[in-house]
C-alpha cells in the first residue's frame, strides 16, 4: 500500500509541509483526483493550498475534503468552480476499505501530504494515513532535525580541513 514520493519527473501543485511536523505517517498511498478543467488549469499555476485538508467518507466514497484550489481567473464567470469544494477521490475498493478500516482506529485520520502531476499528467494526491503527535513528540522531532542540520554543517566544516 506504500506509493512512491513525488519525483523530480512530476510536477508538484500543491505540498502540505506541515503534515510531517503535526502527525506521525504510518503509510502512504496515490490516489486521482476528480477535477474540473478550471481546476487543473488553477493547479497547473500552483496557487492550490492542502494544508487544512483532510479525507474522508462520504456516502461510502473517498472524498478530499477542504483542499483550497482558487479559481482560474482566465476564465468566465460562469465557467468557475467553488475554491472549497469536496472532490471524489479514486482508489481501489480494497484500498479504500482499509483506509477507512483504520480511521474507525482511535487517533487516525487520512492526510494529504501532495498534490502532483504524474508524468502522463494527470493530477495525483498522495495520502498519508496519519496519528497525530503530541506536544512532546513535536520537541522531540524538532530536536532530531536541529541535530541532523548541526551535523552535516560539522561534517562539511570538518571536510574542508578546518
């Protein structure tokens, strides 16, 4: 159930870099995306923001929920679509019953971490089945980054013969 990160390959539309910091990712998966054309066009720019978005069910289909891609100003007004919209997710049945098996766990919940381009270009999200951190677990990932940041900066001082 694991999917490949985005690539150099694919084009990245939108990234939830917080996700990381708030929530422990236990697995991750590729799922499409459901879009209108003036959706796409709007992604294709990059303005799209998944920071706040989640999934979830919804009449037994995968939604994504609260992903904000803004309207495409070129063009008409009657040709927009709603910025907040729910769109449908496609996955696999089997893989939708598991997701959803484990958001009935205690404390899991489904997050985008992606919204990409594959190389055939069509518009991808990778999800991320995730746990939330507490407090405690957020000082202790940020005290591993600093460490591994001061590290590589003593490596690289260390290899220039100083």
């Amino acid at each position: 159930m694991t999917a490949k990160p985005p690539q150099e390959a694919q084009r990245q539309a939108a990234q939830n870099r917080r996700a990381r910091f708030d929530y422990f990712i236990e697995d991750t998966l590729e799922a499409g995306i459901m879009l209108l054309g003036t959706e796409v066009k709007s992604l294709r720019l990059g303005r799209a923001s998944i920071n706040e978005s989640y999934a979830g069910d919804q009449q037994g289909e995968l939604f994504l929920f609260n992903a904000f891609i803004p309207e495409y100003q070129l063009a008409g007004r009657h040709l927009q679509h709603e910025p907040r919209r729910p769109r449908k997710l496609l996955v696999r049945r089997r893989e939708m019953n598991k997701l959803l098996g484990a958001v009935r766990q205690k404390g899991i919940t489904i997050v985008p971490l992606a919204i990409y381009f594959n190389p055939r270009g069509l518009a991808k999200v990778q999800l991320g089945l995730a746990k939330g951190k507490h407090k405690h677990d957020k000082r202790q990932s940020e005290k591993e980054r600093d460490w591994q940041r001061d590290k590589s900066r003593i490596m690289r001082e260390k290899g220039r013969g100083e």
